[in-house]
C-alpha cells in the first residue's frame, strides 16, 4: 500500500451557523480521492482545513504521520499542500508563463531580480509541449476564456512540489475535449507520487479518475468508498438521500411561433457567419471548445459588446440591440458564465439580487411596495428551493444557491428569451435537476431557451437541438436525437469534414 501523507482525526469547526462535525479521512500517495457532496455540505470548509486556511476548533492533523501541532494557519508542514480553487484567480495582466512559474521564476540575477525570459518561456514552452496545452506562452491570462484559466490552473499544481493536491470542481467548465486534457494532467501528478483531493458533482469523472469516493453531507461523512466497489446509483442515493432514476428530466411540447432568428452575426475576427433560429418552447444548445465562441456568441446576443455585424430579429422584427438594456426591454434575459463577477451584486442582499430586474413591476410611481415585492421573490426562492432567508446577503450563499437565485431573478422579469452560459456549472445534482425542472416551467409558458454548455451529455439529456461552435463559425445545427456525443467532439476539433 501506497503511504499516508495526510490524516485528519475527530476535526471539528463551528463557522457562524454551520458545523464540520467529527470528520476522519486520509490520503495516500499515488491516489486520487474524490470528494462529493451538496452544496453547502462543507466540502470547501474541509479542504480550507486542509490546506491550513481554517484552523480547526478540535481534532487531530497529521501530514506524513507528523501532527500538525501550530495554531496558526501559516504552519510549514502546509507548504506540502496547493489548493486549485473552482475560481481561478490569476494575475490578467501577466503572461501564461508569468503565472505558471510565478513562485519558481528564473532569474538572472538573484540579488536584483532581474527576470531571465529567455528560460522563462524556453520552461513554458517545454511543458505546452508536454502536456499538449492548447495556448501559447506568450499569451496574457486577460485574453483566456474561463476555461482555459482553468487548464492553466491545474498546470500550476502540476510542475509545483506540493505532494497533496487539491483540486475543486475542475471539470465543471470544461468540454469533454478540455476534460480529456484535464484527466492527463491529473494522472500526470498523480504518476508523480502525489495524493489528490478531487471535489466534483460529476460521477463520470468519479468513474474514470477516482480510486476512493467520499460523500459529505451537512457538514458530515456518510461514507467512504472504494471506486470501483460501488456502481453510480449507490453514489447518488448517498449523495441525495434517495434513487434518482433521470438526472435530464425532459419534456416534449409543441413548439411555437420563431422568437429569435440570427443571420449572418459576425464580431471582428472571432466570429462570422452565425446563423440560428429559436422558437417558443424550444431549447437550443450550443457547445464547442474553450476559445469556440459560446460567451461571445452570448454576449453578442445580449448587447454586452459593440461592433457586432449581422441581423437580430426578435418575434419577426429586425432589432439592434446595441446594449443589454436594449436587450431587456426586448425580453432577452442573460445568466453569465461568471456569476461572481458579472451577475451578482455582492453587497445586497438575496431579496434585491432576485428582484433587480423587475422592479418596474412594483412600482407605483417612484415608490416601490416592498412588502409585494418580498412576497413574489419569497414564491420564486421556495420555488427553486433556495434557503429561505431573504435579508442573508448573497455572498453567504454557496455557489449553487447564488446561481438558482440568479435563474429566478430572470424568471421573475417575465423576459421569453432565456439565454443561459454554464447554468448548471458547480452545482450538485438535486440543485441541476431544479434548473431544469424550471427550465421545463419555462418552455412551457412558451419561453425560449439557449442553453451553453460544456457538458455534451447534459446537451443531449436537456436540449431539441445542438449547434456547435467550431473554426469561429457554427459547423452543425440538428436535433439532439440525430447526433453523438461522439459526433459532436468531431464536430468541436475540426475533425468532421
């Protein structure tokens, strides 16, 4: 057996009204352990404690059978640990290389800092090489998608010396070609010798990575498990409470008049010729590669960038929609990529978030009625099973909450045309089955929906149609039922002629 390099013994932590209550695990060298559970199950508090972030309030740490014995967070022994958060924070204005070998920087001379570039980019280089990264070196972070920040990040645990490494929710943003990437990095680290914390809410990834699952729930360990001794339906009925037969649960309705038709888009050199219709009660998906479009093509949709060549055409009427307030008053709604940075107002509150963008309809000259306006967003919380305290600021909630109460703000603005980039990403199963039980509301109040994602498996299990994004253009657009995982990855890569 592999040696233990990390052990944690009866830890507890009491943070404001949640509790990390008697937790025991273990990692081994040259295994990766997955971690799953809800959000809000305390899967980031655990790996907060174990990267000496959090001290706990009792319990024992070991690393390398050595206990942790300091107070304090800046303990040596975590030196031994890197922490890949789900956000990746890198400095945008720095180059690939920059940021890769930040901590490990060649110089030419120690003394005055001076930077060796030429070494620099000549190790940069030499891992795009080796790993098969699709950037350049001299690339700036600023200029990435979300994706391909990601991929970077994992770099970063790769050529660091850290012998536990952890990694959170590093496939939920990725196509299944970037995931294919992803799963060599990791099994390159793990080849290494290093053990591997792996939180995701995705069971392919548990199947195809793990060694060892462990589920937490409400601040506690249900259970811990050897892969390759428990079939996916056990995970989930230990995950939820419960056997959830149909993870995609669509329906099928008559579809409607055309709401939206796109001919001819096109943004600078980044892309041309985009062509799409959508009818009510319709669900189009569109996927492709990091770097593919789908943001931009989003946000070209929504007014959110100038310069965009073509024609929009909403309910039959050629509109330009020039910014996204045009793009509101036109019932076009947007739920970005980036929730953190881009739709969420951090110092308000969960009430406010939902209701920005509909308080036209409880106004009553310049005074709105807050008393109505709370009790509408009370309906549309409950309806998407958000905790119901609705003066908690948003920024308490964990990330699949803040993205539910998000989805209801736009449901609450009556807008018809949802448009919605990595919905579902970093939520946990029971909190994607909510978006798309209110997706399925959605269509059936005649709304329709463009829906971005990387996960082909979830375009295929949500969506009528799947446009795919590839060489700045769209190369296929058909019904779900008439293409294959298979096929779309071809289509992604440029390998379908």
């Amino acid at each position: 057996m592999s040696p233990e390099l990390l052990r944690l013994e009866n830890v507890n932590l009491q943070l404001d009204n949640f509790h990390l209550s008697d937790i025991n695990i273990n990692l081994y060298a040259n295994e990766i352990h997955v971690i799953m559970g809800e959000n809000g199950a305390g899967k980031s508090l655990l790996m907060q404690i174990i990267s000496g972030l959090l001290v706990p309030d009792s319990g024992s740490i070991y690393i390398r059978n050595q206990q942790v014995r300091s107070k304090s967070v800046s303990s040596d022994m975590f030196d031994d640990v890197i922490y890949i958060r789900q956000d990746a924070t890198m400095l945008t204005q720095l180059s690939i290389a920059e940021n890769l070998f930040f901590h490990k920087m060649p110089y030419k001379n120690k003394w005055l800092k001076s930077i060796d570039y030429d070494k620099l980019n000549f190790m940069c280089q030499q891992l795009i090489e080796d790993l098969g990264l699709p950037v350049s070196v001299f690339d700036k972070v600023a200029t990435l998608g979300f994706a391909q920040r990601q991929i970077i990040e994992f770099c970063r645990a790769y050529i660091s010396d850290a012998s536990i490494v952890i990694l959170d929710e590093p496939s939920s943003a990725l196509t299944q070609t970037e995931r294919d990437l992803l799963y060599r990095i990791v099994t390159k680290i793990k080849a290494k010798g290093a053990g591997i914390f792996y939180i995701t809410h995705c069971l392919e990834d548990v199947s195809l990575l793990g060694d060892r699952v462990t589920i937490i729930k409400n601040g506690s360990i249900i259970g811990t498990k050897v892969v390759a001794e428990c079939p996916q339906e056990e995970i989930i009925k230990m995950l939820s409470g419960r056997y959830i037969k149909n993870r995609y649960p669509k329906i099928v309705i008559n579809k409607g008049k055309n709401i939206l038709s796109v001919r001819n888009l096109g943004f600078s050199d980044k892309l041309k010729n985009i062509n799409l219709d959508l009818n009510e009660g319709d669900i189009l998906g569109i996927t492709g590669l990091a770097g593919s479009g789908r943001t931009l093509l989003a946000n070209c949709l929504f007014g959110a960038v100038d310069g965009v060549e073509g024609e929009i055409f909403v309910n039959g009427a050629s509109i330009k929609i020039d910014s996204p307030y045009k793009a509101i008053c036109n019932g076009i709604a947007l739920i970005p990529e980036n929730r953190l940075t881009d739709s969420i107002f951090g110092y308000l509150d969960i009430s406010n978030n939902v209701a920005v963008s509909s308080l036209k309809r409880f106004a009553n000259f310049s005074l709105i009625n807050t008393t109505y306006l709370e009790q509408v967003v009370a309906d549309y919380v409950e309806k998407l099973n958000i905790p119901q305290n609705l003066h908690n600021n948003i920024l308490e909630y964990t990330g699949g909450n803040q993205q539910k109460a998000i989805f209801a703000k736009w449901i609450m603005s009556r807008a018809k045309i949802f448009i919605l980039d990595e919905p579902t990403r970093g939520l946990d199963i029971a909190s994607k089955i909510d978006i798309y039980n209110s997706i399925n509301d959605l269509i059936k109040k005649k709304a329709g929906i463009i829906f971005i994602s990387s996960d082909i498996e979830e375009i295929l299990g949500i969506c009528d149609r799947v446009a795919v994004l590839a060489n700045r253009t769209c190369v296929c657009n058909v019904p779900t039922k008439d293409i294959s995982v298979e096929k779309i990855i071809e289509f992604s890569t440029g390998q379908e002629q």
